[in-house]
C-alpha cells in the first residue's frame, strides 16, 4: 500500500498555473481522438486504466487492515484499532494511521476527484469499460459509480475480493454487459527455490470480466495489479506468465485486454524484458504501440515509468488482426490531467486528506474502432 507524504504545493491555482505555464495542456489537443465526441459504442469504443491510489470507504473491515482509512472519531472510540495501529512495521505508519481522519467528507472528496479524472476522457463521458486497481471493495466501487457517475451508464460493476490483507483489489465498471461469470485468478507465485511464496501468496489475483460489446463480439478483459516493487523481481515475471497463460487459454473467438499497475519500472525492463518481450511477445502493448509523446504513468526514484499499461490482443492489429473491431494507436494516450492531478512538477499528485490531490497514478486511455 502507498503511504501519503507531504507536498510541496497547497494552491490548486498555483497548480493550473504550472500546467499553463509548462505546456502540459497541450499534451491533450496533440492526442486527438480523447476530447473531440463521445464515442458510440457501435462503431468506437473506449478503454481506460487507472489506478486509483488508496480508494477506501469508511467502514471498518474485519479482515483487512484497513486501520489508516477510517474516521479519526470512529479510531479514538475503539482503542483496538488503535492498538491495530501500534501494531505497525515503523513509526511513521503508526503516527500516520494514529493521526489520518478519513472521514465521509474525505471519502466524498475522493469519490469527487476520481469521478473528474473518469469524466476527462470522451468527452466528458469516460470510458466504456474502465478498470481501476486499489480499491478496497465492492461498497467503494458501488458508492463511486451510484453517487458519482450514475449519468454516465456503467451497468456493469465488478470486483471480487482477494488475498490481499491490506485490502486493496481490482474492479471493473462498464456500459456493456457480461457474458460469463467474472472470475478472480490467483497467480501461484513461487520463491526461488520453487516454494509457494508467502508474500506472493496475499497479493491482489488477475480479475477477469467477460463482457459482450454491441455486436456480438464477446472479450475477456483482466485486471492486474502485480507485486509492488519491494517484492523480488521474479514475481512480476510470474505475474505477466500467468496473464500470458489466461489469454493463451481463451476461446478463439474471444478478444482479449487487459489494464492495471503492473508494478514494472522502465529500468526493470531494460534488464528483464518484462513488458518490452515477455509481454508484448504476446500482445499489443499502449506504450509500445502507440503513446510515443508520453512520458510514463508514475515517477519512481525520479524516473518515469509506464507502470500503468494497457495491453490488447493481436486480434485487434489495425493492419494483421482478424477481430471486427481494431486498436486505434493514434488514440493511446496518457490524458492531460485534471487541475486537481498535477503537482508543482508536472507530476501525478497524491491524494492527501482532507482535500489535496487525486492519486499517485496517472491513467491510461485508448480506442478501439469498428473495422
């Protein structure tokens, strides 16, 4: 789970200034397809990725640590969750989950803040399908797409909740209904010594939605959010063989996508080939096939990265692929970000309680059209 940290950078005016002054609006005119109509869903639909950064509601769960995201009033009332707090692996987790109140108004402020980020794309009508990571559970979803984005049609809400005790997972929303029964895979991570992994063992699964487009095109769409970068490298490579696996094991007629944090920098890749071979070996990678203007989704150790990826099967190829519908690459993209979104250097700027920022993250956005 990512802690908060203090910002240099109060001022939302100031924020917009910066984006102003440094050009980074027209990161947006130069991507063409995201602003202009909604698309129509018969002929183009549309796809993001977003991960959502600490997305709980208020409630106590009782199997989840989710001590840090609950109301100050409601800790102070039961010292077990205090004691839960103390519990913690240092002293800055302990004062943070001791001090943080993540009240209902700080809960609507998130809600608010990601459903700005969701109305960015499409013409303010967000995406078709839209995959999120770290979110805590099914009522956080529910509440964000009834109290937030009702307007926008998403008739297909989705998360199944996993091993992972600090009680983040993937989810799911779309317009299109399913086909099948979601499913949550768990990745069978081993150490290496070829031993079921303990850590691995409590990571988030690979959520797989079957939705059914508007003209009989059936897709399986998988959520990943891949171990964290304090975990071994090799678990990130089981991870992308595991989402390989699934895709090789589908029906033929069957397209496949996939979106998520795949935890994966741009330097572990140059050594690896995680995303550069084991992934687009198989397939169709946004930042490898199209998004050549962006810079990445995150910056970790002061680099940016794509830890956030779409990738699509080669059904879809505009020029090879047999699918009736295509990638349009021209359409990738990591959107401008919202005012709220973009810190003083023209990074993704975390959400701090009560009122600053949106998430760690920035999306990733893309098309498909019908051939």
């Amino acid at each position: 789970m990512k802690r908060f940290f203090k910002s240099a950078i109060s001022s939302g005016a100031l924020v917009l200034a910066f984006v102003l002054a440094t050009g980074l609006s027209a990161h947006a005119s130069s991507n063409t397809s995201i602003n202009k109509k909604p698309t129509d869903m018969k002929s183009r639909i549309s796809v993001m990725t977003f991960n959502v950064e600490n997305f709980f509601d208020t409630v106590d769960d009782a199997d989840r640590d989710d001590e840090t995201f609950l109301p100050l009033a409601y800790k102070k009332a039961h010292p077990e969750v205090m004691a839960k707090c103390d519990q913690m692996s240092n002293d800055y987790f302990k004062q943070e989950c001791r001090d943080t109140d993540w009240s209902e108004q700080v809960f609507e402020t998130k809600m608010t803040r990601i459903a700005e980020v969701v109305r960015n794309v499409n013409a303010g009508r967000g995406p078709d399908i839209l995959s999120v990571v770290e979110v805590e559970n099914i009522n956080a979803l529910t509440q964000l797409n009834e109290r937030k984005l009702k307007d926008l049609g998403y008739q297909t809400v989705v998360l199944i909740e996993g091993p992972d005790t600090r009680g983040i997972d993937p989810g799911l929303l779309s317009r299109f209904p399913q086909w099948d029964k979601a499913q949550l895979h768990i990745v069978p991570y081993v150490n290496d010594k070829g031993q079921p992994d303990k850590q691995g063992a409590r990571s988030r699964g690979i959520l797989e939605v079957r939705l059914l487009l508007p003209d009989g095109t059936k897709v399986a769409y998988f959520v990943g959010h891949f171990p964290s970068q304090s975990n071994p490298s090799y678990l990130r490579k089981q991870a992308i063989a595991e989402l390989n696996r699934l895709k090789a094991n589908l029906p033929k007629d069957v397209v496949a996508i996939a979106g998520g944090d795949f935890n994966i920098t741009a330097e572990e890749d140059l050594t690896t080939g995680y995303i550069s071979k084991d992934l687009a070996n198989n397939w169709l990678v946004s930042n490898i096939v199209g998004c050549k203007d962006c810079k990445g989704t995150e910056v970790y150790k002061r680099t940016w990265s794509f830890l956030d990826i779409l990738a699509f099967s080669p059904l879809l190829d505009e020029s090879r692929g047999t699918s009736a519908w295509a990638l349009d690459t021209a359409s990738i993209t990591v959107p401008a970000p919202v005012r709220d979104h973009v810190n003083k250097f023209g990074e993704p700027q975390r959400f701090e309680p009560p009122s600053l920022g949106v998430s760690d993250h920035w999306p990733v956005y893309a098309e498909l059209y019908k051939r």
